[in-house]
C-alpha cells in the first residue's frame, strides 16, 4: 500500500514558496535524484518513495506536467510504500521544516 504525505503552509493551499528554489533545494539533498522538472525519486540502494512538487487549487488538485513550467510551489507531496513510511515522513519532515510548513497524511 502507498502513503501520502502532504506538506502544505496551511489547509487551504495559499502559502506558496519560490518553486525553482525548492527543486534546488530538493536537488542538493543526498537521499534524492530529479526525475523530472519538479519529480523526484529515492537514489538507487535507498528506501523507495517520490517527491512531487506542485501547484494547487484550494482543494488539494494538481497535475504535474513535464511541459508544464509552475513559479511558485503550494504544496509537496511525499509518496512511499508502507515498508518506506519512516523514510517517507523524516523527508516530509525536513521538507516542512525547512519551508515552515506542517506535514499531513493523505488517505487518497
């Protein structure tokens, strides 16, 4: 089964945060390698999950498009699988810190 964390700046989807930045951000980080503009993958040997970096509606909708160019990022969610939640939430968790942000689960 896969778990989905959120992190978000508040529940309605309006703190948003300079997306390249955070791709920079997401991309020095050792544990990930980019997959795409603004997707990325566990390396190789490590705990599997994705990280999405997206913009939403107020409802939690997005779309991540490879053609697809977004300024500012709203949300991050975390993937994994249920033998990678520990893995999955300490990402989850320095991404929040890092922006300020709080983590939630997702029951998709």
């Amino acid at each position: 089964m896969y778990r989905y964390l959120v992190v978000r700046g508040d529940d309605r989807y309006q703190v948003s945060t300079d997306a390249d930045r955070l791709c920079s951000h997401l991309e020095s980080h050792g544990g990930l390698h980019k997959k795409a503009e603004y997707i990325f993958g566990s390396v190789p040997g490590a705990a599997w999950l994705q990280v999405f970096v997206a913009f939403c509606d107020a409802n939690g909708n997005y779309a991540v498009r490879e053609d697809e160019r977004i300024e500012v990022a709203n949300v991050v969610e975390v993937i994994c699988s249920d033998a990678s939640i520990e893995e999955g939430r300490a990402m989850a968790d320095q991404i929040g810190s890092r922006l300020e942000w709080s983590v939630h689960e997702d029951d998709h």
